[in-house]
C-alpha cells in the first residue's frame, strides 16, 4: 500500500472515528456532577427505607469480644451497644447504663447500674450477670481477644487468668441491674476501655449453641438485627422492633456491601445505589472535590490514625535494629502524599498529632533521609552498593540481603499502589520487596501470629483520645500474643512496658505527658514501625440521607440515620422550584 493510499485511509477512519465518538456521545447519558435525587423535605425523623454502604473487604465476624478491625466495627455497633460511649464531643455518656457510673474517690472502683427492659434480639432482657460473663469470656487467654490488656488492672484478672479463681474478683453482680469493677490501681483508661466493643455484652446462651463460629450468628441488643448474610457479597441487617430505645432506630434495613472497591463504588454512588460513600481513588476525589452541588453533604477532617510499614522484630532481617531504621528513613513520604492526591499527612512518630505526648519536635523522629538510611544498613552488617543498570536507572544492592523480602498488603488498587511505592523507595537501600496481597481477613489472622508475617503495611485508628489507645495494643508486650495479636511487629521492650504501664496510672497531666514523650524517643529509636502518615478522610452522603454526622471514633457511624423519603428526582425539583440553582433545593430539605 502506498503512502496516498494510507493517508487517505487514515482520514477515513479518524472521520469515522470521530462520527462514532459523536454518537456516542450524543446517546450515551452525561456523568451526573450533583446528587441525583434529594428528600422529600421532612424536618422530623421517619421510619422506612433501606440505606445501602458498603467496604472494600471482606469482613472478618461480628463477635465484639474477638473483632477489633475496621470492617467489622461498622456492623457492631449496628448490632451491639456498650455501657458507656463517646458522643460527638468526645464526652462520656450512657447507653446501657442508666447513668454514667458511680466512681469511689480513690478512682479504684466504677458501679454500673443498667436499664430496665434491654432486651436482646432473640427476646431475653440483659441483666448484670450478662455483663460479667461477656467481660470474663473476653478476659480467658483461650479466647484470643486482643481487647484483654486494656482491662490488665482490673483486681485479680492473674488469678483468674492462671485458673486459680473462677471469676475475675473485680467484677461483681451486686444485683439483677447492677455490676461493679474494682482495680488493683486507679487506671485513666478504664472508662475509655469501658466504651469499646470488647466490652459489649453478649448472650452466654447463644455463644454456647455457636461456639467459634458466633461471629457469623451475632446477637446483641443494638437498634438492628442480622438477616442475612451472603458471604463475600453482602450482610442484611433488619431493624429492631424491640430496641430498648424506643424511636430511635429509623430504617428498616441496613445493607452492607462487601469487596466493592473504591472505583465501583464511587460510580454507584453517583447513580444513588450508594448512599455513603467514603474512600475514593485520587482522580476521583480531584474530581470530586471540584463540584459545588456535592460540598453541603461532604465531610473532611483529618482522622486520628496512624499508618505505616510494620516490621516484624522476631523475623530476619528486622530483628536487627538498624535494618528497621534503615527503612524508616527510606521512604520519601512526600511522594507518597503526592501519588495519592495529597490526602496524606505526615506522621513521623508513633502519637497522632492531636494526642497528649504528641511533640512536634521530637527528636530522631523518621523522615526521609536515604544518606542516613544506607549508614544504618551499614551499621546493620548489609552495606549498600549502587551502580547504573543496563537502562541506565541506578540499581542497588545490600550485602548479605539478595533474596526477596515479603511486604504483606491488603487486597485491591490501593493496596497495591502503597505496596509498589515501598517497592521503589526500599529498592534505594538494596531491598527487593515481593509483595503479598491477600484478603482483609487473612491479612488479619496471619500477621497476627508470631513469626509469619516478616513486613506488612498495616495503620491502627484511634480507640478513644489517649495516647495508650495506640502505644499499648501496637507496642506492649502484653499485645505480642500467640493469635490476633495487635502488636504484629512482635515488639518487645522491657522499660517501654515500664513507661506504658505507669501513664495509666498517672494523675499528673505533666508526667503523664513526659512518660508518652519518653515513650515515642524510644518507638522512633527502634523503630518497630516506619511511621509514614495520618489520613484526611473525605466521605459524602446522599441529601435524602439524613441524621448522618461523621463520629470522631467510630468511623462510619450509621446507628442514627434516617431517610427523608420519598425521595424525588433534584431536576424535577428544580423544575417545580423554577431555578437552574441548586440552591432551589434548600426548601425541599435536601442540603444542610
């Protein structure tokens, strides 16, 4: 074929090209920039409706006694309710219990009385006596909780633990409605404990007809109730008629979506099958954060979290000190930030920024610093040595570290993609990192063993506002347990311990806040984590979706929501209004 030949040809197909673009164009539906549908206009709470949500993974089981992660955390407190809880404003107050609790003056002995007529939903009241039993089920080293060491100073858990006494002398039935805790010394977190899931009580009998497998049969006395479950896929849960709060719970049904990756679901909630949507990949959230109509149901804050490359401390090579520093001043945390759209912030030590301990100028605390990062490969024995490649891009290899190393990553994009940028920055100190994605709740189970899992990247979010609601589950010893351990970089430091264990008994603020500052030196000095970043979390709702306020603990809070239904179409709405505005839809109820 000659060159006329192809020219002219080529024109003809960028002309049909460009005939089919525009047909496609002209048929295909335009991608919505505002919501689609807004409310009805109530200004009360009604009942009705479905709200549909949804998470990346799979999740793991709905046993508050067992189940710590993230995942499973949004269907517990749909099915289960503490004692006590954080409202909004980060303050005490009861939901099982009829009042907060009733404190002694040595700050050593909590009494709890509970409401009347709290029923569970297979139709027993909840008395006292449930409350002990959960709590001692929770407290049995047979049992695994990771929840166990934050209630370490309640009064004879040793003997109990050790099987010389059948229950745990610190938690008394005083009468049906009545529970008191007692402690060997005044614990500041003990009320933060009390709020956790760990705590929430559970029925003996239905524990014992499912056994191990209860976190696939929970039954709690939360405003919603399981219905159905397709593993994988979705979990159903119906409301409560019986809940002991009357009113309060407001759609007839919450469905959780799982394995629904953030691109998907993203496109799922323009087209309102989604009605909360809270991750979002970067060029989606650069789009996003550029329509107008989207900002009066769009939250963004910063989260309290903590995010990083774990290393395991019983597992070659990161049993030596300065391979793990090594890797902490490798990575170039900027780029990190800036490949996911400068929704990261940095976090170079182990107390988020707005925790008491938290120093802004701490010492030694991890940057990127990669002169200093291949002196401590060759402090660790495995000096460094580059040269260029065949494609001219500098190669590097360390000493004695040829073989792979495997970095644990959870399933999906963003896994991968923070999985690949530790590839290129570690790959600068002479690591090849293989990497190893598998499901969320694999991921769980195995980096929770001892001597499994040699590096993962891996964040923690916060329990309650204290700094021991992250130092003492990442990196007490009590934490490096046999299975579900929450110390997965099986840390352990004899005089950190020390530290941790005296801030919980400490009254004085100074002190207190010296003893988390002594604490971090030494967690950036060793470096069990190469600490990276916090999150600005960006989550939207639909205007139909009312009630909805972000938690500052529990993230993706749905306990309280309701739906302004029927629900009607934003440009019939308009129409009606007679304005191209959005603003129009102010009186329809539909923004806040």
């Amino acid at each position: 074929m000659g060159p006329e030949r192809q020219s002219a040809f080529g024109y003809a197909g960028l002309a049909v090209l460009a005939v089919a673009t525009a047909l496609l164009a002209a048929f295909l539906p335009e991608v919505p920039t505002g919501p689609l549908f807004t409310g009805s206009g109530a200004t009360e709470p009604r009942s009705g409706g479905t709200f549909v949500f949804y998470e990346e993974s799979d999740v793991r089981g709905f046993d508050p006694l067992t189940s710590s992660d993230g995942v499973s955390n949004v269907g517990l407190k749909l099915l289960f309710e503490g004692l006590i809880e954080h409202d909004h404003e980060l303050r005490f107050v009861p939901r099982l219990a009829r009042a907060l609790p009733t404190v002694s003056d040595d700050g050593r002995t909590f009494t709890f009385e509970l409401r009347r007529g709290v029923r569970f939903h297979h139709g027993r009241e909840l008395v006292a006596e449930d409350v002990r039993w959960s709590m001692e089920r929770m407290l049995r080293p047979e049992t695994g909780s990771p929840g166990a060491p934050f209630y370490a100073l309640l009064d004879g858990l040793s003997e109990f633990q050790s099987g010389r006494a059948p229950h745990v002398r610190g938690i008394e039935v005083l009468d049906p409605y009545t529970v008191r805790f007692s402690l060997a010394q005044p614990d500041q977190t003990f009320l933060h404990a009390m709020s956790l899931g760990f705590a929430f009580p559970v029925a003996r009998e239905v524990v014992e007809r499912w056994g191990d497998d209860i976190g696939r049969h929970p039954v709690g006395t939360g405003p919603f109730a399981l219905e159905s479950w397709e593993p994988g896929q979705r979990v159903t849960f119906r409301r409560f008629t019986d809940y002991y709060r009357h009113g309060e719970a407001h759609v007839d049904r919450m469905v959780f979506e799982l394995n629904l990756q953030r691109g998907p679901a993203f496109m799922r909630f323009q087209s309102a099958e989604i009605d909360h949507v809270h991750r979002f990949t970067p060029t989606d959230y650069l789009w996003f954060r550029r329509q107008a109509a989207w900002r009066p149901t769009t939250s963004v804050r910063p989260l309290v979290d903590l995010w990083g490359l774990e290393m395991n401390c019983e597992v070659a090579p990161f049993d030596n000190r300065h391979v793990r520093r090594a890797v902490a001043f490798a990575v170039d945390r900027e780029r990190w930030n800036r490949a996911r759209a400068g929704r990261l912030r940095d976090a170079s030590q182990p107390i988020p920024e707005s925790l008491v301990g938290h120093d802004a100028a701490l010492p030694g605390a991890h940057r990127f610093d990669l002169e200093l990062a291949r002196h401590e490969m060759e402090l660790a024995g495995h000096p460094v040595r580059c040269a260029a490649g065949q494609d001219g891009l500098e190669q590097c290899t360390a000493q004695g570290l040829e073989d792979p190393i495997d970095l644990w990553i959870g399933e999906g994009p963003t896994g991968q993609q923070y999985g690949v940028l530790a590839q290129q920055d570690l790959a600068a100190i002479g690591l090849t990192i293989r990497l190893h994605a598998v499901s969320f709740p694999v991921y769980l189970r195995e980096s929770g063993r001892p001597r499994t899992v040699p590096m993962l990247f891996g964040g923690w979010s916060m329990d309650f506002p204290d700094p021991s609601s992250f130092l003492d589950p990442l990196f007490h010893s009590r934490a490096a347990t046999e299975a579900d351990a929450s110390n997965r970089s099986f840390y352990r430091n004899p005089e950190l311990d020390g530290l941790l264990d005296r801030a919980r008994t400490e009254t004085d603020p100074a002190e207190r806040n010296a003893l988390y500052r002594r604490a971090s030196s030494i967690l950036v000095e060793d470096a069990p984590w190469a600490f990276l970043f916090s999150n600005l979390k960006v989550e939207a709702w639909q205007p139909y979706v009312r009630g909805f306020r972000p938690h500052p603990v529990w993230d993706e809070m749905y306990r309280d929501v309701w739906l302004d239904l029927p629900r009607r179409h934003v440009a019939d709405a308009l129409h009606r209004a007679g304005s191209s505005s959005f603003a129009a839809l102010a009186p329809f109820g539909g923004w806040r």
